[in-house]
C-alpha cells in the first residue's frame, strides 16, 4: 500500500473547508467534564465502538471509554455501563 506525502495531501485538501476539526474540538471539550459513573474519576481511555464505530450523523468515531482508576467501561453521552 502506498501512502500519499504531506505535499500533495495539502494540494488536495486545501480547497475544502475543514468540518472535522470544530467538531473535535467541541467533543473535547465535553470530555474534560465527563466523570466515569462509576468511581467519579476523570481518568479515560477511548475505545472505539467496533459495533457501531460510525454513527449517522456524525463525522468523528463513536467511541465509549474505559475508566483508568476502576476498568468501567461506559458511554461518554450516556453514562450507561457497558462493563462494570
């Protein structure tokens, strides 16, 4: 598989508005007030949701975390434990 160089990746995105990065943007910082519902820790890693790791109508993965005090693992919009 070839990749592409930086180069030419920017020629072929420069004409195109950026979506990806507000969003992002905006789903961190959600993030930095979300609590495992568990423990209260702060502390997370990102999963992706490889049932359903695109959502319709959203650009960025679908994700739950894994708390990295207590191994909960939960929905970052729900709450909901997926793992206690």
């Amino acid at each position: 598989m070839n990749s592409l160089d930086p180069a030419t990746i920017d020629n072929l995105l420069k004409h195109h508005p950026d979506v990806l990065t507000p969003l992002a943007q905006k789903e961190e910082e959600y993030l930095r007030g979300v609590r495992c519902p568990q423990c209260r820790s702060d502390i997370f890693s990102r999963q992706v949701d490889a049932t359903r790791p695109f959502v319709s109508g959203n650009s960025l993965p679908n994700f739950n975390c894994k708390c990295g005090d207590c191994g909960c693992l939960y929905g970052p919009y729900s709450g909901l434990i997926l793992e206690g």
